[in-house]
C-alpha cells in the first residue's frame, strides 16, 4: 500500500487490511505465506464472477451501449481521481451515481430477473442461458415450418417472431405490443392469423415456446440501409433482432414468396423450408434433452471463460466498427 497515492487509499480498506494481518500473525509460521495472499484473491474472484452474471443478464444488444457510456464513465472518474482533478471528480462520481440509478430503472426487467435468481439461490442459472423450448421441440419447429411453407406457396405474408430462451422480451420493445392471445401453437392457427382477411395479419405473431403469445405485434424498424428489394416486414424483423439478442425472425415475402430468417440484426435469405428447419432446429433445440449431466470442471471452467471473452467483446466498439468494415 506504500506506493499508492494517497487519494486511492481509503480507511476502511487499511483498518481491514491490518485487522486481516494482525489475524494471519497469530497463526503457525507455515500457514503465513499462504494466508497473506488469501483476501486479495477471494476479493478479485468475487467481483470477476459478480461481473461475469451482470454481463450475461444484460449482454442484450440495446443495453451494450449504455454498459459502454457507464464503463467510460466509471474508467474517467477514476483517472480524474489518481491525477488529482478535484473538482472534474467530484463531477464524475456524481454523474456515476446517477447513471447507475437510471440505469437501474431503465433495465428494471434484467435488475429484477439477476435478483430473483440470486434469491432463490439459482446462481448457476444465472451462468447459462437455458433455451426455451423442452420435449416437443421437433413438433414446434415442425408446425412452424409447415405454416411458413403453406404461406410461401400461396405467397400471403408473414411475420414470426420467435423467443430463443426462457427469458421473455420485454413489451417496450414493441412499437405496438399486439393483440394478446395465449394460445396453442399450429400451423392452421398461423395460416389464419396471416390471412389478408384478418385485422391482425400486418403485424407479427409472437411464439413463446409451444404458445402463440400475441397476434399483430408492432416491431421497430432497423435503421440500417437495405435493400430495395426489402420491405417493411424485413426491416421489422431485423429490427427486432437487433435490439434483443434472445429471438428470431421469420419472414414471409408477400411479393415472392421467399422465406427470411433475421437472427441478432443479420438476415439470411432466401432460404428453403429444409434449411429454415435446420437453422430453427439450431437456435432452438439446443439443450432439448431432458435432464443433463453435470459437466466436469475443465468444462465448466472452458465455458465461463468463453462466456465472458464473448461477453466482453461485445463491449468493444472495435467490434462493431469490424463488423461494419466487413459488410
């Protein structure tokens, strides 16, 4: 601690730091070496898993931004503090403290789920995103597939937004959160929905595991350029997929027929109804098997690891302006 300027040392972290070597004193001599570096580990060990389950709960793409603004924030508050820039500090923390209360109310849904799972004691779930759907799985892409066929063939547009995980997407969202139905998911159901007859047929229908959700849902528009040959219900479903990363989009081209998947704001088409059933079987069934057998250590410790490199990277904005190059 001598070698830190005096304005990072706080009392509190001196009071403990000697109370925890007076207590390694009165151990046996062999013990000492050990123990002195014990605090320091555990405590950066806390806060990289702390870390790690805030970043998996708010790793939507709509929220990166902030976390970037925030993280900024935090690192230029800090510098401000070691060169000794009082009054730019004292600016800084304050402007820390308040972004940290919006953002707080701002991610009410991700602060909510993070703090149910940690008090209900679920912390491994907090480690994993568990996909969605469970046994019946192959019927459900089965009967998606089926309809996204039929309205292919007799060339009727379509919109289908489907949640990839058990974490359900936030109403805001939505321009125009639909019309609520809860209903059984099927192929005549989705047929019907899309029908140009139908009042709802314009919007998109939200699938939650075997349940059609809601009919006639309002999706954001992307505001990236597109294509002259994409129309509103492209843009829409890239739109949607890029602000939550936890779904996928199909559409239905009203003008050719062609089916579209859009998956974390990228739209592949135009695809067959044999590669739709794959790429949706991929997003969707993993996982699918019931009960499975916990992994080793290495393995658990490979897959927290690539979890936060992912994790962090989508922080980077060098990523984004990668992916931007290379379009």
């Amino acid at each position: 601690m001598k070698g830190l300027p005096q304005g990072l040392i706080n009392p509190n972290w001196t009071q403990s730091w000697l109370a925890f070597e007076g207590a390694i004193g009165l151990l046996p001599p062999f013990l000492r070496p050990g123990l002195t570096y014990l605090l320091p580990l555990l405590d950066v060990t806390l806060v990289l898993a702390l870390t790690y389950m805030v970043l998996l709960v708010i790793a939507e793409r709509r929220t990166l931004w902030m976390v970037r603004g925030f993280i900024f924030l935090m690192l230029a508050t800090a510098a401000s503090r070691y060169i000794g820039l009082q009054l730019l500090n004292f600016v800084l923390s304050n402007l820390v403290i308040g972004s940290a209360v919006a953002m707080a109310v701002i991610l009410q849904s991700e602060v909510r789920r993070f703090l149910e799972q940690l008090g209900r004691g679920n912390l491994f779930r907090l480690l994993r995103p568990t996909p969605i759907l469970t046994r019946n799985a192959d019927n459900i892409v089965d009967e998606i597939v089926e309809a996204v066929k039929e309205l292919s063939q007799n060339r009727t547009g379509g919109l289908i937004l489907i949640e990839t995980s058990n974490t359900p997407i936030d109403e805001r969202d939505f321009n125009t959160p639909g019309v609520k139905l809860n209903a059984e998911l099927s192929k005549e159901l989705i047929q019907t929905i899309f029908q140009t007859t139908t009042p709802l047929h314009d919007g998109a229908v939200l699938i939650r595991g075997s349940c059609i959700v809601a009919a006639g849902v309002i999706l954001p528009l992307s505001d990236r350029t597109a294509s002259r040959q994409l129309g509103t219900r492209h843009r829409a479903a890239m739109g949607i997929t890029e602000r939550v990363q936890a779904c996928a989009c199909i559409v239905v081209s009203e003008e050719t027929g062609s089916i579209s998947l859009a998956e974390k704001g990228i739209l592949n088409r135009p695809l067959t109804s044999s590669k739709l059933k794959e790429l949706l079987e991929a997003y969707l069934t993993e996982g699918e098997n019931g009960e499975v057998a916990s992994p080793g250590f290495r393995s658990v410790s490979r897959q927290i690891t690539e979890r936060i490199l992912a994790a962090i990277a989508r922080l980077l904005p060098f990523r984004d302006f990668r992916q931007k190059h290379d379009r």
